[in-house]
C-alpha cells in the first residue's frame, strides 16, 4: 500500500501525521467517530497519486484505534471482469466472516460458496447490509476500499447500494475514487470529500523529509513539475541521477516518468483511439494550448472533434475564457510524451514546425527536436533564438537553445563556439556557473584549438565568481579581445558584452592600471554602446563624470520602463548605484530579483537584490535591507557565487554597524579583508574599510574612522575609479573635523564643488552642504551652511543623513548659546535615530540634550514601533524564537530580546501570547 507522504509518529493521535494533511485527517475522524451512532458513507475524490491510498490507511488506522472492525479491499484493473472478487474479497477475510456468509443464503449462493440461482444485486446488497448489522452489534465496523473505478462490476453494482444504506447501522463506509474515470461504481449522491493537491509549502515539507540532500534549485524543479501530487513528488528524484539531485549537472528539458508515475497517469490514455492520442501527442508537444496551431498540426490525420474522449475521462480540458486546451496535470501531458514512440515525437515536431511557419522561434525549436544529423541552418536559427530568449529575459532558454546548436552544428569549431557561448550565458543569467568547467571541456574536446572570445568570457566570469581571481580573469579576457580585434573582418557583436564583463572585473579589481588598459581595449569600440559608456563613467568613475553623462543616464533609466532584457536592465540600474538614482529602478529591479524566486535569471537576481539592498540601507528602510541582503547571500550560497556574496555582507554589515552591533560588523569586515587581501580585490577591501570607518563613527573614535576612510578615498583628494567616495563624503568630512584637519575637510568641499558632486542628487548637495557646516571655522556660516542643507528638497528620502546633519546644526547652536533652537534639532535627531534603530546615535544625540538642559526620554515614550522593532515582533507572533529571528534579521538573540522588551510597553502588553493582537490594532511605521 502506498504511503504517499510519511505518517510520522504524533503523540495523541490513533494514526500517523500525513504532510498537508490534517484538514482532511480531521474530516475522516470526525466520521469514524460518528460511525457506532450514525454509520453511513463518505468517497474519497482525487487524482492519481494525490495521496487517496495513504488517507484509506490513515483512516483504518484510526477506526481500529477506535476499536472498530475493519474490512479492506482494492480494485484491481486487470481483474475488473471477475464476477464479485471484491466483494470475496471482503467478507471473506477472517474465518468468523466466512461462517456468517456461510449461514446467509442469499450471500452464500452469490459468491459460490453453496450452488443455486444467483440473486440480484439489490438482494445481495440488502444481504450485505443486513450482516454488517449484525456484527456491528457486537462490534461496530467499517468498510474501505480502495480504487472503486476498479471494481468487478458484480461488486460494483452491490457495493454502490450497500453505500446508500449503511445509515443507522453501525458501519461505515470510505472509498476512494478518481474523478473521470470510468466506473461500474456510481458514487452520485453520496457525501464527497475531494482531496486536493499539497500546497508548495507542504509540498517543500515533503520533499525535504524524505530527501533532505536534494539541492534547492532541483527541490524547486520537482515542486512545479509535481503540482502538489504527493506520488510525484516521491517519484521524481528517483527518476534522476544523484549529479542530477545534487544540481552537480543541469536537469533534463522533460523529467521522465517512473513505472509507478506511468502506471498511475497512463490507463486514461490507453483506452483512448488512436486519433485521440495522436491529437493529445500534438497538444502535448506544442505545450502552449494554441488550437489553431494543434488543428493545422493534425490536418489530415484527425480533428478538434477527437478530443471530446479526452474531455469526458478529464485528461484536458478547454479553457472558456482563453480558448486554449491545458492538461489536468503536467504528469498527463508527460505520460502522453513517454507513451509515444522517439519517431512518433519527432513526426509531430515536424507537423509543429510546418504549423508555426510564421513564428520563427517556435518553429526553429520544433525543426531542433525533429532533427537527428546535424544541421548547419537549424544551428544558427538556435543561435538567433537563443539571443531573442536572452534579450526578453529567458535565460534558461536562451542557454537550452544553444546547447543544442552546438548538438546540431557540424564542425567542431562551430560547436565548440556555441558551448562557450552556452557557458557564458549560464554563468551570466541562469547560475550555472559550475556548469561552466564541463561545457568548456566539451568545447576544447569539439575543437581543440578554441580560442574564441566567448570561451574567454566564460573562462573570466566563472574565475571572478567562483574564486575571485581579479588577474587572472583580467588577462584571459584583455588578451582575447585583443586577439579578436587583430583577427577579425569586420565588426564583432560579441565585443561590446565582453568589454562589459572586463569592466566588471575592473570594479572588483578596483586598481587605476586596471582601468587604463581597459579604456585602450574600449577605444576601439567608437562610440560605447550607451549602457557601457554609463558603467565607465557614473559607476565606474562617478566624481569625474560629466553632467552629460548624469543626464544620459536619467534618460536610460527612464527608458526601462517595460524593459525585458535583464543585461540592460542591471547595466543601467548599476549605473544609477553611486548617484543615488537607484529609486528610478525600483520597479524592473523587483522584477529581476523575483527570478530568485523562480530559480531562473539566478545572477540578476542575486545582482537587482544587492543594488535593491543598498537602496534601502541608504533610505532607512534598514530591515528590509536585512531581508533582501539574507536573500541575496542565500542565492550566492546555493549557486556558488562567493565574489557576489560580498556586496550584501557590505550593506549588511553598514547596517549592523550603525544600529550598533558592533561585533557582527566587525565580524563581517574581517571576513572582507581576508578574503580580499590574497586576490587583490581593492572594491572588496574597501567595502571593508566602510564597515569599519561606520563601527568608528557610531562609537565615536574618529581617528580610526579617519585611517578607514582613508582606504576609500583620502579627504580632500577624490580617489579615482573610486564610486564609494561618493557614499562615504559626508564620513569623510566628520571624520577630518573631529581630528583636527579641518583644513583638509574645506579641501574636501572645495573638490567635491570643483567636480560638481552638488549637482549629481538633492542627497550629494545635502551632504556638501553639511560638510562645509562641519568644517566652517565661522559659527555663522556653518549654521547657514547647515540651514541650506536641511532645506535641500527632495531629501527627506535619506533619513539618517538628515538625522546627523540636524545632530551637527544642534551641536553647533549649543555651543553658540542657542539651547532652544539647538533642542529643536537634537529632539528631531533623536527620535529619527530611534525610529531607525540607530541606537549608538540616539546615544549621542541624548547626550547633547542634556548638554542643552533637555531631558532626553528614550524609545519608550514613544508609541510608534521602529521598522525593526515592528518586523522583529511579527515574527515573534508567528511563533519564532529569538533565535530563529534573530537567524532571519542577522541580529543575535540578545539583541532581539531587548527590541521585544522595548516593543512592549509601546504595545500596551507583556508577554508574547499578546502580539498578535496588539499588532492588528497598531499601526505599521511608515518609512
């Protein structure tokens, strides 16, 4: 008996605990408790495999828990025509049945135990009836019986009336059946329970239980292609190869079927006609429901009209509204596929692509299946497919439709160009980077004189990813590029994209000799396609781009809007990083980051949810920043993207380090400097000096954040190929203040002036401004300086700049024997900050307070949470421990504990059974 989703022992209970289960558990046990009194019959609907057998046991479980007798039989399909087996076989299980059969004539004649006339079923039944009675006298008792659409129609047509008769008898009745099925039993009008398919998150369950070493990506695969069935999702895996399972090598287009699968979806299909089959074939392979194109792929052979048999038993159906036919189940339309011949697919690939001659994509993928030699024109129609799925966003299609040009192309150079290029688009889009050594071999082993520039491409991007070799992925790619340009005819399209990963090499190298023989490679590339002059200049050498450069890229950024092409999309929203222009992005970058989700543009995903990060830490959103930073590390963990890791670790340890958890920042900055220091990854190692200039700053000890920022960029002197002097101007400043160089802080304004930095966003003016504050001598005209920053528009998007600019104005009044004014703006800095989370600055700004002669309350006078006060505390009512929160947020518990115990005067309660109440009547902060 199969037992689809792993009863495991629960305390309490007469039965195992079925996965997703327990609203239907629950449904069967209130009917077998009612059973001594009431009796009666309830049918177990569903579709193949969704777990009906698993809920029979359970519920026989529960009944002989219960102390009730129970009677088991199943259907058996090859048996169907054999005159009451079932009904043999269950009133004949125990001696103690067969003497009470024996002693009931009408019983004993129908099933051959004595000789004579045999009865009618509803005399049988009435027979039947009548000794279940008997016995639940001394015992009650139920019947289950398993794939009634199975049953010999004998017992079929006795079993359905016994069903209707068993009220007040004391037995029960449950009985499972498939819907569309045909069946010598009718179950109309007895009371149906339908079972569902599994949710995706007991599905997870599922499969994590029974095969916790499955890789996520693949987990994820089996989750879409089960659609909840229970026998799928058990099945699966064993029909793939532990690489397979462990992601080690990519999944197969189509998963086959095990015999189980095949034995469970396939006897609807069998009994169809041949036209019938033929017809689901082509619907099968067409894959989107298009009837028009099923009807002209069929002409000749058979019609729309065949598939009315396929309709009656369920296997498909039409949808009204958009008039396209849909499977009931994808595992229908892969039973259809693997019960057809490899010439019968092939035959109707061929029919397909004759029906799509006007959709060129479409019928290049179907001529690519019909294929058996190679094909030097199919190759190159996957070529031209695979860029037009790359442009729209389909990685994983544009990758397939590659490999399999290479398949088909006839000469080893061909090949060996085409896995390379398939190499680089999976490292590139899809996350499948550790595919890219093997495609590589299989290339060199097409052609072992490849030297192309895609294989370079993708010998470079997997040696930045994987291993952070800036050097060696530097030489490789300059060397090709410059190879492909004395060897080349004529313009080459694959130029400009291998310029753009060589300067993606050059960020992370973050070294001026880098960039200058970059820029001798892209001379020759006159002029830079748009997305790449902007990477160059706003991203890759923010303080000295032209303001017709912030312009260009204001109007690139505008442009996406609908854009598809995730290269586009995150070349243009990398170029907004440093100007603060990432809210312009905002919306395509959601896009890209929900291709996590799905598991298919895996390095957009991981790059949009690092850029989306940096948005929110900038504009306070600080646990948000924690959340998307947790998802881009878990992709980077799942996928083996280590350099990229190190972008999320950045934002995430800013944000520890100014909410004042000192030792995970410092943590994080250690792990940067380590891992930096060996591959001279210079971006790497001043993501780590902002962590620790950040940690200084909080705790107040401006000589170290001094040294730090002056690993980013000496104040007074912008760094070039620097983009983080822009982030870190306004530390900088403070920085140079507090230590005594405050000629050096004017010399810091006068050159972020001098190269328009003041122009670039409402938040670089806010931040010039308040660094002339800082570093006026004049008390005058630093408070005016102050003044004209805080009245910047446009600015209230950078909240804690805001709140250290009116601690500074504050600062400066008091010490001008201005206590009211100062009070004013420290009281307002104050509460920012605890709003925030910015507890080290709360700190500060309470300090100054008082200094003013101000009581300075802390959070718990104020009844508004903080963001992340008010995550923390969802959480914490869903039934999260400190914890596991603290897991979530990146926080440790200690801390988590202390956000509660600040969270719950403001919600008038104390103890955590309170919250989820207490946050439906309070309002969500407002960022």
């Amino acid at each position: 008996m199969l037992d689809e989703s792993a009863p495991d022992p629960t305390p309490g209970t007469p039965h195992g605990t079925l996965v997703g289960r327990s609203p239907d558990l629950a449904r069967l046990d209130d009917f077998i408790a009612g059973i001594p009194d009431a009796g009666g019959s309830v049918v177990l609907l569903g579709e193949p495999g969704v777990g009906k057998t698993a809920l029979l046991g359970a519920a026989a479980a529960g009944a002989t828990a219960r102390g009730l007798r129970v009677l088991r039989a199943t259907g058996v399909q090859y048996r169907s025509q054999a005159s009451f087996s079932v009904l043999v076989q269950l009133l004949t299980a125990t001696p103690e049945l067969r003497d009470a059969v024996t002693g009931a004539p009408v019983l004993a004649t129908a099933l051959g135990i004595e000789p004579g006339i045999a009865p009618g079923p509803d005399a049988v039944a009435e027979a039947v009836v009548l000794l279940l009675k008997n016995l639940s006298t001394v015992r009650p008792g139920l019947l289950v019986l398993d794939d009634v659409q199975w049953l010999d129609r004998s017992s079929a047509a006795v079993l359905e009336r016994v069903a209707r008769r068993l009220a007040g008898t004391g037995t029960g009745l449950v009985c499972a059946a498939r819907p569309g099925e045909g069946s010598f039993f009718d179950h109309g009008g007895l009371p149906v329970h339908e079972l569902n398919p599994l949710s995706p998150a007991d599905s997870e369950e599922l499969l994590t239980r029974r095969f916790p070493a499955l890789a996520a990506r693949v987990r994820r695969r089996l989750i879409a292609e089960a659609e909840g069935n229970p026998l799928a999702l058990l099945e699966l895996p064993a029909a793939l190869t532990d690489p397979q399972r462990t992601a080690a090598v990519p999944l197969p287009q189509r998963i086959p079927l095990t015999q189980r699968l095949q034995a469970a979806f396939a006897a609807r299909i069998e009994t169809l006609s041949a036209p019938t089959r033929h017809l689901l074939l082509v619907a099968a392979l067409e894959g989107s429901g298009n009837l028009q194109v099923v009807r002209r792929a069929v002409a000749g052979r058979c019609g729309l009209k065949h598939l009315a048999p396929a309709e009656r038993v369920q296997l498909v159906h039409i949808d009204d509204a958009t008039g396209r036919l849909a499977f009931r189940h994808s595992l229908i339309r892969s039973a259809v596929v693997d019960l057809a011949t490899s010439d019968q697919r092939r035959s109707v690939h061929r029919a397909l692509a004759e029906a799509w001659i006007g959709v060129p994509e479409q019928r290049t993928w179907h001529l690519a299946r019909a294929a058996i030699e190679p094909d030097a024109e199919i190759a190159s129609l996957l070529e031209e497919a695979a860029e037009v799925s790359a442009r729209r966003g389909d990685g994983p299609n544009a990758a397939g439709a590659l490999v399999r040009a290479a398949e088909l192309s006839p000469t080893g150079a061909e090949r060996a160009r085409l896995l390379a290029k398939a190499a680089y688009v999976g490292a590139s889009l899809t996350g499948s980077l550790r595919e890219v050594p093997r495609l590589l071999e299989d290339a060199r082993r097409a052609d072992p004189e490849t030297d192309s520039l895609p294989a370079a491409m993708a010998a470079s991007v997997f040696l930045l990813n994987s291993y952070g070799d800036v050097d060696t992925a530097f030489r490789l790619l300059s060397g090709a590029i410059t190879q492909q340009r004395r060897s080349a005819r004529g313009p080459d399209a694959t130029v400009p994209e291998a310029l753009a990963a060589l300067l993606m090499v050059c960020v992370y190298g973050g070294r001026p000799e880098l960039w200058a023989e970059f820029d001798v490679l892209a001379a020759g590339l006159d002029p830079l396609p748009d997305a790449l002059h902007l990477l160059r200049t706003v991203f890759g050498d923010p303080v000295r781009a032209r303001r017709s450069d912030w312009e260009r890229l204001d109007a690139a950024a505008a442009a996406l809007t609908g854009e598809r092409d995730p290269v586009r999309i995150l070349k243009v929203a990398t170029a907004c990083a440093y100007g603060d222009r990432l809210n312009l992005v905002d919306e395509p970058l959601r896009r890209m980051a929900a291709g996590g989700s799905r598991g298919d543009n895996i390095l957009p995903a991981i790059q949009a949810l690092s850029l989306l990060s940096s948005q929110a830490w900038f504009s306070g959103q600080w646990p948000q920043a924690r959340r998307l930073c947790r998802e881009a590390l878990e992709l980077c963990e799942e996928f083996g993207y280590p350099l990229r890791s190190w972008t999320a670790k950045f934002t995430l340890g800013c944000v520890l380090a100014v909410c004042g958890e000192f030792d995970a920042a410092r943590l994080l900055a250690d792990q940067m400097d380590q891992w930096a220091g060996a591959r001279r990854a210079e971006a790497v190692r001043r993501y780590a000096a902002q962590v620790r200039a950040t940690i200084a700053l909080a705790r107040g000890e401006f000589d170290q954040a001094y040294r730090h920022v002056g690993v980013i960029s000496v104040p007074g002197t912008p760094a070039p190929f620097v983009g983080q002097a822009l982030w870190v101007f306004l530390d900088a400043a403070e920085a140079a203040v507090r230590t005594g160089r405050g000629e050096q802080a004017l010399g810091h304004v006068a050159a972020a002036r001098a190269a328009g930095l003041h122009t670039v966003s409402p938040r670089l003016e806010m931040v010039v401004l308040a660094a002339a504050g800082l570093a006026a001598p004049d008390d005058g005209e630093a408070l005016s300086r102050y003044q004209e920053a805080l009245a910047v528009g446009g600015t209230e998007r950078w909240p804690f700049e805001q709140a250290r600019i009116r601690l500074y104005f504050g600062e400066r009044l008091r010490r001008t024997r201005a206590p009211a004014q100062a009070r004013e703006h420290l009281t307002v800095a104050a509460e920012t900050f605890d709003w925030l989370g910015a507890a080290p600055w709360a700190v500060r700004a309470r300090t100054e307070l008082r200094a003013c002669g101000a009581p300075a309350h802390g959070t718990g006078d104020r009844s508004l949470l903080t963001p992340q006060q008010w995550e923390i505390a969802r959480l914490a009512a869903r039934g999260l421990s400190n914890k596991e929160i603290g897991a979530r947020l990146y926080l440790s518990p200690r801390t988590v504990s202390t956000h509660l115990y600040q969270a719950f005067p403001k919600l008038g309660i104390t103890s955590r059974a309170a919250l989820r109440d207490a946050l439906e009547q309070a309002e969500p902060p407002v960022h």
